[in-house]
C-alpha cells in the first residue's frame, strides 16, 4: 500500500486525498473447511502423542507431513487467493492486488480498453497493466466502478463529467451534468462520433496561442466551428484528467452564435495600414487553411462574449473579432505537457 501512495506522489506531485480498498469475500467451500479440521485433529492427537497423553501412533507421525500438502496447504492457497486481489479506487485512479499481493497502479485517463463480460467480470486494460475483476466476488459496492468506466467513456458512451465521494458506507459517485440549452446540446450530439472529449463552456481554462487552423465550418450560418492542430488545456478543466497543463492532439472549438463579425488585414505599418475585409460571419471563409492563431483574449459582454484574435497567414497578418453566446472544445486525447506548466 505504501509504494502506491509513492507512486502516485511521485506521478501527481501531491498526495492521495481520498481512497477505499475494496476486500474479497472470504468464504470457503465446504471441503476446504473439512480438510482444515482433519488437519486441526491430526495434530492435536501427534501433540497428546508427543506429550505420552495418548498412546503413539507412528501412522500419525509419519504422515502428518504427508497429510499436511492436502488438508493444509490447499485451504491455506485458497485463504491466500481469496485475501489478495484487494482493489483500491482513488479520484482519479485505480490500484490492484496481484497474487503475490503486490499493488499495481493504473489512473482512470490512461486505461485503454475496458470490457463487461457476461459473468460481470470487469477486464481493464492500460498501456503495461491488464485487470481483471469478477465484482459479485467483492464486499461492499464495488460496482461503483462500473459506473467510473462509463463515466470515463469505455462502454459505448461519451465521455462525462463526474465527481467521487469516499464515504464510511462507500464509495458515491454522482455525475455532473449541467444544464444546457437546446441549441447547445444538439451541436455537442452532432460532434459525439468525432470527438472523445467534449465540453460546453470552461472558456477560462482553455488557451490558444501558436495553435494552426486546419479548416473553418459554420453551421446554419451562425455557428463557427474552428479545427485546430491542438488546443491547450489548463489544470482545472474537467477533460484534463492530467490536473497540469496538458496539451491536446487535435481538436475544435465551436462558437455558438456568432455575430458582428470583423476580419482586418494588418499591413507592416500596424494601426496605420488597415484593410476592413468584411463584417459579415461569411468573411470568416476568408481564414485560409494553415492560418496559425497567433493569441486570443476573451470578454464577457452580459450574456456573450467577445474574442480578439490576431492569425498569422503567411506573410499576412489579420485581426479577427467576433461576438458569441457559447464555446463547445472537443479533442480525443492528451499528447503532452502544454508548454506554460512549468513558467
């Protein structure tokens, strides 16, 4: 248990805050239990034997060690078996026994495949790490991690955000699912098949700087969706399973009704060489493949928001401002620390 407090300090720079270790059910088959008791019996009688309570019997005395492999050691194997195997559940990872009760620790973000069998039997694989959990064998509530799985998207099912509590009764786990407006959720239903991640909001907690822009879509000519070589992702958004500053593999943002649409040429001369391109949301096909945001700053306006960009095309050089009601980012995984972590 100490080397998985270790391993996770060491991996996430801080301590565990709050865990549970799930315990097998020991409950021994009848004839383990039988072969138990002879082997209690057998050796209280060598025991009056050897203090001359009883008379000698060398039948005993030579095959109590025989008599040791089956009555004893198999029982012993099978306590051995059903006592390792402990699992433990964290917030943000996972921890099991092997048979030689040495822990293994797996975090939730990196598990590449999970899978329910028929006999309810969780297989959990990661990079180096394959689980294998038969969850009616566990006291307590241990399907509590089914709902972990499903939470983290590895049954069919996108993605959501959850939160754990560690409780003395057990482990509750309940899913934050904040209200969205109709307009919201079927864009993020539209992106569902493309991408793993996807988040309403958060806008604070996400940075784009040096990021190019692989192709501008709209969507009922007032949504915007920007395909991105990769966005940056603060500590605390709820998609970083990291909790440092991770930077994604590809990704989009999608503005929610957009309006007062300005694109800018900026000459060499700044302020005092500015061509006006165009104001309407159609001048955003303007944004040619490959233009690379250069920085961006946000403000909220009410209920909207406005975003001040300045994309690098080239030679040229553009100013971008736009107003919009909602942002949607969505990438399929984390591929590095993102380049402000450690500033």
């Amino acid at each position: 248990m100490k080397k998985v407090m270790r391993e996770y300090l060491k991996e996430r720079n801080k301590p565990i805050s709050g865990y549970r270790v799930f315990h097998k059910r020991i409950r021994l088959k009848r004839k383990y239990r039988v072969m138990l008791l002879l082997f209690a019996l057998a050796s209280v009688y060598y025991g009056l034997e050897f203090f001359g309570i009883v008379p000698t019997s060398f039948f005993v005395i030579d095959y109590l060690a025989v008599l040791s492999v089956p009555l004893l050691l198999l029982p012993l194997g099978k306590i051995h078996h059903k006592t390792a195997h402990k699992v433990l559940l964290t917030h943000d990872a996972m921890a099991m026994q092997n048979s030689l009760k040495r822990w293994r620790l797996l975090f939730y973000g990196d598990i590449r495949k999970a899978r329910l069998s028929k006999k309810n039997t969780l297989v959990i694989k990661g990079a180096k790490t394959t689980f294998k959990i038969r969850l009616p064998h566990y006291e307590d509530n241990l399907n509590v991690l089914k709902m972990i799985l499903t939470c983290e998207g590895h049954f069919e099912q996108n993605k959501r955000p959850y939160k754990l509590f560690f409780e003395p009764e057990g482990v509750q786990i309940q899913e934050l699912t904040p209200s969205l407006n109709p307009v919201t959720a079927n864009l993020l239903e539209s992106y569902h098949d493309e991408y793993k991640y996807l988040t309403p909001g958060y806008l604070n907690d996400i940075l784009l700087y040096n990021t190019d822009i692989e192709r501008v879509r709209f969507f009922e000519q007032r949504h915007v969706v920007f395909h991105l070589s990769h966005i940056d992702l603060k500590p605390d958004h709820p998609e970083n399973y990291e909790q440092k500053a991770m930077k994604t593999g590809a990704a989009m943002i999608l503005f929610q009704d957009v309006s007062h649409v300005e694109i800018f040429n900026i000459g060499k001369n700044g302020t005092k060489d500015i061509e006006l391109l165009g104001t309407s949301i159609s001048t955003l096909r303007k944004i040619s493949k490959g233009a690379t945001i250069n920085e961006v700053s946000f403000k909220v306006l009410g209920e909207r928001t406005s975003a001040d960009m300045i994309l690098l095309q080239g030679l040229k050089k553009q100013k971008v401002r736009f107003v919009f009601k909602e942002v949607i980012s969505g990438f399929n995984k984390l591929t590095e620390t993102a380049w402000f972590e450690n500033k």
